[in-house]
C-alpha cells in the first residue's frame, strides 16, 4: 500500500533573480541619478531577462509518492520505506530529501537520481513518526525557486514491554475455560477432593487406587481453570510539566505488559483511552492480532478501535466482570470520576499511579512535598472506601513488584459476608 500526495510549493525569487534585478535597480538608478541615458542600455538585458518571466515554461506540479505508506514497529527495530517524487504538469528541476522527527535516525540506502531515495530509518523510543518529504523545485527559467513538503509514510513506533507477568486481581472469574485457578470444582489439572461415584461421573474420573482400597467407586474432584476480562484504562488527558509529563512513558508501557500477560493466559483483552480531543476504545478479544490492536488504539492508529465522546468509559468497551486496571497520575478529577463509575457498575478497578515524584520536589520547602505526600495518602484511602485499589509505581520498582501488593477481593468480600 503507498501513499500520494499532491505538495503545495511555496514560491518565490531564486538567487539569481535577485541578482539580476538588483543589477538592472543599481543601472537605472545611476542613469536617473547621473542622467546618462548608456546606463539604461546597460539595464535592459536585464530587464529583458525579468519581463520574460510570464511566457516561460509553467511551474510543474509535483506528486509524492510513499511505499509502504505505514509500518509497525518495535524499538530499535529498522524499517524500509521509498519515497519518489513525480513531476504531472509543467517543468521544472526537482530535488527530492527525506527527513523524520528528532528521535528517529534516517539513512538513505539507495538514491535514483534526485526523484527517489529509499531510506531505513528506527528510533529508540515509541510513538508516531511521519516521514518527511522536502521538495525543491527550480522553475521558469532559474528565475523561481519552490519548496513544498509532504508527509509520505508513518512509522508507527510499538513500545518493547518486560517479560515479567503482571499479576491479575484475585476476583470470581466467569464461569469460562482459562488459566486462572479458581476454588470452583470442575474440569482442570488441580487436585480438590475424592467422593464416592454417582451415575453421571466420567470413568476416567475414578480414582482407582482409591476405589480398589476402599471397595467401592470413587472419583478425584479437580479445581476449575477460568478465563478473566482485562481491561486497560489509560490517561490520555493533559498533565502539567514536570513528572507527570514522563509519566506518559510508564502509561504506555504498563499497559502493553498487562495486556501482554493477559493474552498469553487466554484472557480477552481491551483497552480505553479517556482525555484529549480523541477519546478511543477497543473491546476485549483474544490472539496475537489482539496485541497489536490495543498498541495501534495506543498510539492513535489504524482503524481498529471506535471512538467515544464524554468522559466515563462506554459500557459497551466493559464486559461485565471484567477487570479494570487503569495507568494514570490521577491528577485529573474526570479520570478518577471514570473510575468510581466502573466500580459502582460492579467491576474490580485497581488504579495504578505512575506519578514517580512530587511536582513540588522543585520547592524549597520541604513541608510543601510533605504535604503533598499526605494528601496523595488521603487520596489512596478515600478511593479504596469506594472500592477502586490505588497502588503506587515507584521508579525504582518494576510493574510486576508494584502490582504484586493488589488486594484478594474474594477474601475481602468473605470477610464481609
């Protein structure tokens, strides 16, 4: 697939126009000023030069072209991309150069005189990178110069996630074939408890062993492996300078390593994006595919994820069941609204702050941190009394240690009862 574009060239004198129009102003001006009329015939060449501006040749019209016209991929990880420019209409001199953003690295491996270049470019941090195209355009003689540039292919950057497993709340599962061991009996690997045989048992149930010593049938009942729903719910609302600005690095990564631990489980896995101008999300599914669905809905790409408006999360983006785990810095009152609003549908919601430090840290008064500390206290118990578990991601703590202290729900609400 390739992209093309018609580029929208901005006009203007060359150098040489200049010139010669500076040439022909100093001539006419010394004969003016001197009144010696051989000083114009000096000046017409030149003249002549600048009035044949209107019967030249017509500036051209130039097309770019880019192949692939997107690609994915991972950090550090090279990609190929040709880019040519084309001349429909008109004539004119084309240079064709290819750049990116800062934080990607280009290289041009192969260049086809000044209307193709194929470069390889890769970047060493996640997001979204267009590759640009500058065209240069000599016209009309030499005597206009146009320059034009044009977005020819995306290069849409994926985020490398840890090995480690995230792991899942402990909750009551749906009633679904999975990974997760559960205390239900039914079918699954686990040992639970030997009974007497009834009518209706499987014979490859019976404990024989069991049976024979005993005398009569008896079958091992087994602990049931269930699927969960995991959804991801990340803050893409504006944060103010500071950490919270490098907390978009943890978002993003927090929430590839838990969608990646819930699919290599067989969990179904999705993801919404709550804040800015385009909020999105994508509903829980299982695969590979899946995978590479959540990290487009990340970064904005694709066409995969649906589009919502307001600020609390669509129902239909949230099984029921599921569980919620939501990266942000929970600076943004309408986020953690969202929140208490998943919970109160009945969900299991644990909040995770990627916050690595205090705004303040910049203050030199130490009692403001300090009472910036208190207040983020305050504001783990006030969440945890509705029911969404707050943990802190510290810098120095790897995502699976940070959610290793989540909370046991079933125990919690045995407790209760």
């Amino acid at each position: 697939m390739r992209t093309t574009l018609d580029v929208e060239l901005r006009w203007r004198a060359t150098h040489l126009t200049l010139a010669i129009a500076t040439c022909g102003a100093v001539a006419l001006a010394a004969a003016v000023i001197a009144g010696r009329w051989e000083l114009v015939a000096f000046a017409a060449p030149f003249l002549g030069v600048l009035s044949s501006l209107s019967w030249q040749r017509p500036a051209p019209a130039v097309r770019v072209h880019g192949e692939p016209a997107s690609q994915r991929c991972f950090e550090d990880e090279q990609s190929r991309v040709t880019v040519w420019a084309e001349v429909h209409s008109g004539s004119g001199a084309v240079e064709l150069t290819v750049s990116a953003l800062p934080g990607m690295e280009v290289e041009v491996i192969d260049s086809t005189g000044r209307y193709s270049k194929t470069v390889v470019v890769v970047a060493s941090r996640w997001g979204r990178y267009p590759i640009r195209a500058r065209v240069d355009v000599v016209a009309r003689g030499g005597l206009l110069r146009g320059t034009g540039f044009a977005d020819a292919a995306h290069i849409f950057v994926f985020p490398l996630t840890p090995p480690q497993s995230t792991p899942t709340p402990q909750t009551d599962l749906l009633d679904r074939l999975g990974a997760h061991l559960t205390r239900y009996i039914g079918p699954g690997v686990e040992y639970a408890d030997i009974r007497p045989y009834v009518p209706g048992d499987q014979l490859r149930a019976v404990n024989w062993a069991v049976s024979a010593r005993r005398g009569r049938l008896h079958v091992t009942q087994r602990l049931t492996d269930r699927a969960a729903d995991v959804i991801v719910l990340i803050d893409t609302y504006r944060q103010p300078p500071g950490p919270a600005t490098e907390a978009t690095e943890r978002i993003a990564r927090g929430a590839a390593q838990v969608v990646q631990t819930a699919l290599r489980n067989g969990d179904r896995a999705g993801i919404i994006a709550l804040g800015g101008n385009r909020p999105r999300w994508l509903g829980a599914d299982i695969g590979q595919r899946q995978f590479y669905r959540v990290l487009d809905t990340v970064l904005d790409a694709g066409d995969h994820f649906e589009h919502t408006t307001g600020t609390l999360a669509p129902p239909a983006a949230v099984p029921a069941g599921a569980i919620v785990i939501a990266f942000s810095t929970l600076l943004d009152t309408e986020f953690a609204l969202a929140l208490i609003d998943l919970r109160k549908r009945g969900h299991v919601v644990v909040a995770v702050d990627v916050l690595a430090g205090s705004p303040f840290e910049d203050e030199q008064d130490p009692l403001v941190v300090r009472m910036w500390t208190l207040q983020r206290f305050a504001m783990y118990r006030d969440m945890a009394t509705v029911g969404v578990d707050v943990l802190s991601w510290p810098g120095d703590f790897s995502l699976d240690q940070a959610m290793s202290a989540l909370p046991d729900r079933r125990r919690r609400l045995r407790g209760r009862a």
